[in-house]
C-alpha cells in the first residue's frame, strides 16, 4: 500500500536540497541526490516532508541516492521496502519508496542519546 502523505504535511526541503541530517562536528550531510535536484515540490524525483506529528517522511518516486562523505551511498528506488542506516541517520520503510527519517540512537550508561555523526 502506498503511502498517503497527509494535507496537512510541509516541505522539509533545505534551500531545495533533501538533507536528513547535518553532521554536529564535521559539517557534513546525509543527503539525497536527485537528477532534477531544482524541481519545485511535488515535482520532484523526492520529496521530504513533516507530518503533523513531526515525523520525517522520504518519498522517492525515480531512483536517487542518499549521500554522505564518511559513508557509502545508498541507492534508493520506488520500490524498495528495505531500512536502511547510514550513520546517524536511521530510514525506516513506511511502504514502497517511502520511509520514515529518524535519528538512531544509541544505549549508554545514563540512558539513551543519538548517535554522533
């Protein structure tokens, strides 16, 4: 079943660029590559949106690839429906080419934090 993105939900797109997380210490980005990066919203081979709740969701509708310069890339496609984790960033499959973008986390002694990238 695809996913049904809600009315309500807002472009999460950084100056036009998909960046699911910047690095804390390095400047680096984990970031989806399109070959129509310029494309308005709603037109584009990705979209990233915020749901009303606050969750982060990814739609790929042509195949992309999620970059990162400590990571190898990830190819994503319309019908992928695998998780994915690249670093800090955690895509959790929604339906196919659609997942949801969260944070990983990690235990320590005192409880929980998010993985440091």
């Amino acid at each position: 079943m695809m996913y049904q993105r809600s009315a309500a939900s807002k472009d999460a797109r950084t100056q036009g660029r998909i960046i699911l997380a910047e690095g804390e210490a390095t400047g680096h980005c984990h970031e989806v590559l399109t070959p129509d990066a310029e494309a308005p919203p709603g037109m584009a081979s990705a979209q990233f949106f915020e749901e009303p709740d606050g969750r982060r969701v990814l739609l790929v509708l042509e195949p992309c690839v999620l970059r990162h310069q400590e990571h190898g890339p990830l190819m994503l496609t319309p019908i992928d429906t695998q998780d994915y984790a690249q670093g800090d960033v955690y895509l959790q499959s929604l339906s196919p080419g659609c997942w949801h973008v969260r944070r990983q986390s990690e235990q320590v002694p005192d409880g929980w934090r998010y993985v440091a990238d």
